[in-house]
C-alpha cells in the first residue's frame, strides 16, 4: 500500500495514477487543509494523512477528508466520508460533510490538485 504524501501544487496526472494505482486503484483518499490550501494523498487511512498534516503544523479543525474517483466525471468523482470528518464541535456529527459550503470548498481545492492541466 503506498504512503500518504503532502502536496503543494498541483498533481501530475501520472502522480494522480500511482496514487489511485497504489491503494484502491479506482480511488485516492485524501484530507483537505482549506486555510492553507494544501492536500495529503494516497495511502490507505484518512487519519494517516490527517497525522501528516497536523505535523506539518495544520489545524485540525481546517482539515477535512474525502475520496477521488479519477476515472469517474462530474460530482461522481468525489466522496465526502471520512471518520476524521466527525466533530460535533463543528456541527458535523456524521462521517459525511455535512455543509455543503465545507463540501464545495473540498471539492474545489481537490479539483485544483487532481485535475490541473
């Protein structure tokens, strides 16, 4: 299984790939810091990217997790689950984003990293 990685421009299609190709290989799990708009990749638990970031110096409450599809289009591609998403400090009590300005800002800045050409 590969290991998570941090990325702070965009990701090459080929990285994409590995990615997807490493873990799930129709699926990338990945966790969002939207204040400092960088991501963590790959590797096969949330929480394991999650760690990375917060070592990074990331805030836990800025960080929020989600699954890629790459070959699938639209709003199919993205997944907003992930067990790191549960804080009812932050009114979300479910797995799934539940705001969908929090899941917009997600899929936003995932579609920056994973579909930049």
């Amino acid at each position: 299984m590969g290991q998570p990685e941090i990325f702070r421009e965009p990701i090459p299609e080929t990285t994409v790939r590995r990615l997807a190709d490493e873990t799930f290989e129709d699926m990338i799990k990945f966790v969002v810091d939207l204040k400092e708009k960088i991501i963590c990749a790959g590797g096969g638990l949330h929480s394991d990217e999650e760690k990375l970031l917060l070592e990074e110096g990331c805030a836990q409450a800025n960080l929020w997790g989600a699954n890629y599809y790459p070959d699938l289009s639209g709003e199919d591609r993205f997944e907003y689950q992930s067990m790191i998403n549960v804080r009812p400090s932050q009114n979300n009590t479910k797995q799934q984003i539940q705001s969908e300005q929090i899941r917009s800002q997600v899929r936003d800045l995932a579609a920056y990293f994973f579909e930049a050409k």
